[in-house]
C-alpha cells in the first residue's frame, strides 16, 4: 500500500517535485540543528548483535531524561520522523534505532547485512543491547522505554523481564496480544470493506480467518494493507505523515527511501510466532510506571482492547490517555499533543532517576 502510494507521488513532474523536495529537506536539516552547550546529536552506525545499526542519540540537554524508541513494522523504523518530533527533544534526549531489517540499518547493510533471517528473538537481544549501550552512553541507571505499533509487542516483554533498565513504560499503538482471541479490529476491517463495496478485498480478509494465529507473514502484511488502506484516518495518515516524513527527511536519498520499503519485506518474518503471545498470561504486573498514550481512532489497534489490557495492569504509577484525530501512528500525528503527554505524565514519574 505504501509503495503503491509513493509511486503515485512520484508520477507528478518531476521538475517541481523534486525542487520542492529538495527545498524542505534543506530546511529540515537546518530545524534539526542542535547547538546548545549541553546538547548532544550523534546520528550513526553502532556494532550491535554482530551487525552495523543506526542509532541515533539527540537533545538540547543531555540532563533530561532520555526516552528509547522501540518502532513497530515489521521494518517500520522511526528514522524518518525527526522533524515531526524535533519539539520533543527540548525537553527529553531521543534515542532511535532502526532494528535490523530496518530503515537506515537495512540499507546500510543491504539483505546480505542483516545477519541472517530477522526473527523476535534475535530483535529482542538486540533491543537489550541497545538498551545498555545508551545506559552507558548516557551514563545513567535506567532510561523510559517507549515502543510503538508492533514494537509495544517486544516492550511488554522487556518492561516485564527487566524492570532494572526501564524507569517507565510508555507505550502508543499499543498492541496487546491475546492468543486469537480478541477479534475486534478483524471484523472491524471487514465491515469497512463491505461498506465500500470491496466484495474481492472481502473475500481475501474472510478466507484467511479471524485466527492471526494460523496466517502466514505474507498474509499478515496483506491483512495490515487493507486493514489501515480501509480506513480513511489511517489511510490520510499513511499519506501525509509516513510518506510525507520519508520524502522530506534529510537522512533519506531515493536510494536509502527505496530499501526502506525493501528492509519492510524483507522484515515480514519477524511477526511469525507472535501471534501465539499471550499478554494476559504473561501477566500485567510492571515494577515501574506504566502509561498507554492511543489514538482515539486506531483501526489496526484499537483503544478498548488496550485500555481493557490497562485497566488490569498494576503499576506504582499509571495512566491512560486518548489521543483525538488520530488512528494508528497517533504520537506522529499529534506530536504536540503526544509531547503534552509525555510532558504532564511520563516527566514527572522519572523525575528521581539516577544519572
């Protein structure tokens, strides 16, 4: 879906595309300057899991707490999105990765580069050595672990496995994992295609069952297209906020855009097995403060499961919040409400954290 999209965008002169293009990259690249004294901004290539991956560690004051990113996909990594958030890095210090099979990591590397095929396992080691790498980067005890979309699917296990790491858990796009049973945003999907009139689109989503257990990847991916291409949120979503980042992002040549989409495909493998997850089994009590930040709208995972998951969680500290006009994707397209939040909930809980 995303790649037909940008394809579309591409037909358009070329001449006037392409001199827009290059004016708002110039001027991203200038809003992205840091040059405070207590600022930091390193964007590279760290030795993680016998791979090259890009990291990139950015604030104005290296003394505000520093948030970790864990980007959903699979092979959705968050690299593209530093203008959309820069107001965020005034008041925190970022940390993005692009996991392997992902982003600026896969096109770095190419396929040959990712050490082999990418599953969960090897992504979530990879996650905790990235974790004690900006620990001692940073020099400090703990850092917020905050995952989006799928990434929420490796940061319940990592908040739960390793409280010592995290001072909290802020999680958007929540995904909550439930073994096949919550067939919510399935039959969601289904009536969206039904109401359009999309009987073939109809058809796939039914043949492949409401079980995301017994799918394949290739019908996971199939199943995510029509499901966010379904809804017009999303969809708008999809078009101005992910297509619109990549364009406009300085990190990214039309080179490294097109193995953004190519590291996706590749990354597909890593949702195998997931599906067998069960959150409420592996349990819902987190030794640290526990926030869930959703969009209001979010077709892919919707709000009720999350909070219904949110309401059972014991925390020393939690909260809950919705964000408005926003689906999937939500702290990319709100990112000023998403900093409120962050701001009014999250900066306060970790006020007292070691450096």
């Amino acid at each position: 879906m995303i790649g037909a999209i940008l394809a579309a965008t591409l037909a358009a002169p070329a001449a006037g595309l392409f001199g827009h293009r290059a004016v708002r990259r110039s001027a991203h690249a200038r809003l992205m300057r840091i040059d405070s004294p207590d600022g930091i901004d390193e964007q590279g290539f760290v030795r993680i899991g016998g791979i090259d991956q890009w990291i990139s560690i950015r604030g104005e004051d290296r003394t505000n707490p520093v948030l970790l990113e864990v980007h959903g996909g699979p092979g959705a990594a968050n690299s593209p999105y530093g203008a959309r958030t820069r107001e965020w890095e005034k008041h925190f210090t970022l940390v993005r990765w692009d996991m392997r099979g992902a982003g600026l990591t896969f096109a770095h590397g190419g396929a040959e580069g990712q050490g082999g095929p990418v599953t969960f396992d090897r992504l979530y080691e990879d996650a905790l050595e990235v974790t004690r790498y900006v620990l001692d980067r940073m020099g400090v005890e703990q850092v917020v672990l905050m995952p989006n979309s799928f990434g929420t699917t490796f940061g319940l296990r990592l908040a739960r496995n390793h409280p010592e790491l995290y001072s909290a858990y802020v999680g958007t796009d929540q995904n909550i994992q439930e073994a096949g049973r919550d067939t919510s945003a399935y039959q969601g999907t289904l009536e969206r295609l039904r109401a359009a009139g999309k009987a073939k689109d109809v058809a796939t989503v039914e043949a492949m069952g409401s079980d995301p257990r017994k799918w394949t990847s290739a019908q996971r991916s199939s199943y995510d297209k029509l499901c966010a291409g379904s809804d017009p949120l999303t969809l708008d979503t999809v078009k101005k906020v992910i297509l619109g980042s990549l364009w406009l992002s300085p990190l990214y040549s039309l080179g490294r855009v097109k193995a953004y989409f190519k590291g996706q495909g590749f990354s597909e493998s890593v949702t195998e097995g997931a599906s067998e997850f069960d959150d409420w089994a592996d349990g819902t009590r987190f030794e640290m403060p526990f926030f869930i930040f959703q969009g209001a709208q979010d077709v892919i995972t919707p709000a009720a499961r999350a909070k219904a998951y949110f309401d059972a969680v014991e925390a020393p500290v939690k909260g809950f919040e919705l964000i408005e006009d926003a689906s999937h994707f939500a702290s990319f397209r709100r990112p000023e409400r998403f900093l409120e939040l962050l701001l009014t909930h999250v900066r306060p809980a970790v006020a007292g954290v070691k450096r």
